[in-house]
C-alpha cells in the first residue's frame, strides 16, 4: 500500500501540472484554438488529479480543525489522517 505522503505528492504533482496547463492557456497572446488544445489537455491532467485524489481519501479520513478565528477567514477543510486498522 502506497504511504500518504507518497499520495500527497501524487495529488500535488498533478495539481501543479492542471495549474501550469491552466496558467498557460491564460496567456493573451494565444489564439482561442491554442487556448482550447490547452484546456483539453487540462483535462486529462485534472483526471489523474482526481484519481490521485480518490486514491489518498480511500486511505484517509478527515478529522475537524478548530474554526478560523480571524476576521473575513474561512475555516479551514478537515486535515486528513491515516486511518489504522
């Protein structure tokens, strides 16, 4: 079985790939055609993000964080743990 910090990296490699694909198709200077061959290779990338995702919460289980205190703040999403057993 996969360590969680293996899938962390999963899920942050993809998320940084879809993140580069969709900064680049951001660029003015491309036409809508080079745009759209971007955002369709965008998704291929955010369906392996997905998987690498599906995959660390098959593994985990969120635990709740204290809300955020701060004005104008959102609390935070659950942090997920390992799940023993």
């Amino acid at each position: 079985m996969q360590a969680v910090r293996e899938m962390l990296l999963d899920v942050d490699v993809e998320l940084e790939e879809y993140a580069f694909i969709i900064s680049q198709a951001r660029n003015p200077a491309l036409t809508s055609e080079d745009r759209l061959k971007l955002v369709e290779a965008g998704v291929e990338a955010w369906k392996r993000l997905e998987a690498a995702h599906r995959q660390l919460e098959q593994h985990t289980c969120d635990v709740p964080t204290r809300p955020a205190v701060r004005r104008g703040r959102h609390p935070r999403p659950a942090m997920p743990v390992r799940v023993s057993g």
